[in-house]
C-alpha cells in the first residue's frame, strides 16, 4: 500500500521558489497517501531510511546549485538502489516560463540532457527530470541579469505552474502505488 512508502523531497533554493516547489510536491503526495518528508538538501543527511527521493534545484549559471549536485555524488550508492525523479527550477519550464514562447522553445531545445544531467542520469536510477520555471526579482541578480532580461523581453515576477507542478508530482505518486515494496537490505 503506497501509506506505506516513504518519500524524502530535498530541495536546494537561494530565493525560496525551489522550496516553494518542493512544498508543494510533498503536499501532493501526502494527500495520495504517501508519507513525504520534504527538507532542504543541505539539512538532509542521508537516503537509507526513503523508499523513494524527489530531489530539486533552482538553476543559476546554467547549474545545479553545488549543495544539490553534492549531494547526488556523496549519496551516490544510496540512491542508485532507489527510485529517484529531479526537478530543475529556472527561467524556462516546461509549460510557463519568464521569457515569449521562441525563446522558451529554443532554450527547452537547446538544453535538452545538459552534460550535468547526464551525469545524473549515469548516477541515479531516474525516473524522470522537469523543468519548472521559478520566481525572478530584479534584485535577485547583478546588472548583466537585468540587463539580460531586458533584452531578451523577459517578466519579472512568479512564474510557476501550479497545475503542471500538481501533475507531475500525481505521476509519482501513481508511479509509486504500482511500485512493490523496497526489502530492507
Ligand atoms: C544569480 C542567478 C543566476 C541564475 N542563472 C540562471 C540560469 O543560468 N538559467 C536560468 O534559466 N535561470 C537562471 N536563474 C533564474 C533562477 O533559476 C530562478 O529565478 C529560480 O526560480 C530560482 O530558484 P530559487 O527561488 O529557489 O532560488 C538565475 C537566477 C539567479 C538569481
């Protein structure tokens, strides 16, 4: 029975909208019956005690933020035993995003399996990786950030969606319903 199962969602955020994110995943899956803890990456010390783990980053500089990446490489053996889905936060998501939808589809091209996520992929046994947009403020980044967004039209403001964060954190909870039981090892 999927109550039995229990999920660890870390987050590593700078500005709060990862976090946001992670809640709000954690709730979705408590409410599918699920026990889920949901921690930030750099408070959460170890994965032997999750059947599962939903782990998430904001991007800066194209990356992962370096608690989250550290954090895949030292629970390497742990989590390759395990199912895991990644989430990357930033200017582009899947379905909403701070820039017009051509530069929205060129940047979803573009950055399709990024060298770092390959290397995850080569880590973890990944269920899945998605992209949701985030959170900007004009005074969450230098001038160069600003100037860039001007350039290119982007808005500031909350650009998360809420239902295609709700959807896909469902898919994991169904996913997991069919999963059988991990054997204590
Ligand atoms: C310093 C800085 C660098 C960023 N670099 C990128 C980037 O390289 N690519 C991108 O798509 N978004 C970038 N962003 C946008 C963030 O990924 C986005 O605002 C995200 O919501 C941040 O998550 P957080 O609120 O959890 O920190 C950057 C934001 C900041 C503040």
């Amino acid at each position: 029975m999927s109550g039995d199962k229990t999920v660890l969602v870390a987050y590593a955020s700078a500005h709060g909208s990862t976090r946001g994110i992670a809640q709000a995943i954690a709730e979705r899956l408590t409410q599918a019956g699920l026990h889920a803890d949901v921690r930030a990456i750099a408070d959460s010390d170890g994965v032997d005690s999750y059947d599962a783990l939903v782990l998430g980053s904001a991007i800066h500089n194209r990356a992962w933020l370096p608690q989250a990446s550290a954090f895949l490489r030292s629970h390497a053996s742990g989590l390759a035993g395990r199912p895991v889905w990644l989430f990357s936060v930033s200017s582009v998501g899947e379905t909403s995003s701070f820039f017009g939808p051509r530069l929205s589809r060129f940047v979803q091209r573009v950055r399709r399996d990024t060298p770092e996520m390959a290397g995850f992929r080569r880590t973890v046994a990944l269920r899945d990786h998605r992209d949701f947009a985030g959170v900007i403020k004009a005074s969450h980044w230098s001038r160069l950030g600003d100037l860039f967004m001007k350039a290119f039209g982007g808005t500031y403001g909350d650009h998360r969606d809420w239902r295609d964060i709700d959807a896909w954190a469902d898919g994991i909870a169904r996913r997991l319903e069919d999963e059988p039981p991990r054997h204590a090892t």
